[in-house]
C-alpha cells in the first residue's frame, strides 16, 4: 500500500506546514521528525525552526489572551487538570518568568500553563517576550534532536531513504508511548 507513495515529495511538499500545524497543537514528535528530514536534506533545519518557533509562540499566545479574557470563568471548570493548575500558579506566583520560559517544557503543562498564565495577570509584553525566547530555545533542542537521530541512524542503517516512513511511524510510535506511560504515572 505505502510503497506507491514518494514520502521525500510529501515531506519536501507539506513538510513545513506539517511543522507549524503540528507545533500549534502538540510540537515535539513533529518537530524531532523535522529535524530527521533536515539532517536528510529534504528540508532545511533553520526554517524547521523557525517555523516550529512561530508555531508554538503563536499557540501560546492564544491559550495566553484566552487565559487572559476567560480564565476566571474557564479554568474552575477544568477539574481534571486542576492539579495541574495548582501547579503552575504556584510557579507562577514563585518563579513568574521561569515559568513563562518553562511551562513548555513541562509535561501536561503545555495548554493548561499559557491559560493560568494569561489568567495570572502577567504582563502581556513580557509573556510574549519570555514566550519567543522559551518557543526559540524549545524549537532549536527538538529539531536538533531530531538532527542528532537521523546522523545516529544513518551511521547505523545506511542511507535512510528507504526507511524513511517506518522511522516516521516509529517515532511516532515511541512519542505515543512515552505519553500513554506519562499519563498513567501522573495518575498514580
């Protein structure tokens, strides 16, 4: 079924905005894939970047100002992730712009931290500066871990044309996993 399929075109044709959608809503398997296509040459690394930093500046910003106009009416009615919730407040009210420049990095915290955040009552100037700076260092480690993959598994597999769908799937794959494990020790 997939062997009629030109994965390079699909990557060298839709691969950017691949990036900047995946990196609105989720980022960090699309963005490591990105970087595996760059160390490829089937797209270039800095505008991987750059697109993913966009993206996940600009899905920041939004959870922020909704966080900013809703959050008093929003954020009790998420009970689910009121620990969560907890959890970035007191960072907030601790450490106000480390947790502006971390809660990306934070797992579970990447759509609850912006909201809490623009609740919080955080200057909007200087969420969007510290915003840029966390989304720039954030997209740069990803794609470069994705570089750093693709470099490994060329030393070990050759040339990864051939392989290039089952690396996608499998990286994938292994994303879902850490996640599914993630979720059920957060709920422990």
């Amino acid at each position: 079924m997939f062997e009629h399929i030109d994965f390079s075109y699909l990557l060298a044709t839709y691969g950017y905005l691949a990036i900047f959608v995946g990196c609105l809503l989720e980022g960090e398997t699309i963005l490591i894939l990105g970087g595996m296509a760059a160390h490829q040459h089937v797209l270039k690394l800095l505008p991987v970047i750059g697109y993913a930093s966009l993206a996940g500046m600009l899905g920041d910003q939004l959870l922020f100002w909704i966080g900013r106009y809703f959050g008093a009416r929003l954020l009790p009615r998420l009970h689910k992730q009121q620990a969560m919730i907890d959890k970035v407040t007191q960072l907030i009210n601790t450490y106000p712009l480390v947790s502006i420049f971390s809660v990306r990095f934070l797992y579970g915290m990447r759509l609850v931290g912006p909201l809490v955040i623009g609740a919080s009552r955080v200057s909007p100037v200087k969420f969007t500066c510290i915003n840029l700076l966390g989304a720039l260092v954030w997209a740069t480690l990803f794609a470069s871990v994705g570089y750093g993959a693709g470099e490994f598994l060329e030393r070990i597999l050759g040339d990864l044309k051939a392989y290039r769908l089952p690396i996608a799937v499998g990286v994938v794959g292994l994303m879902a996993v850490i996640a599914v494990v993630r979720h059920y020790r957060a709920k422990k």
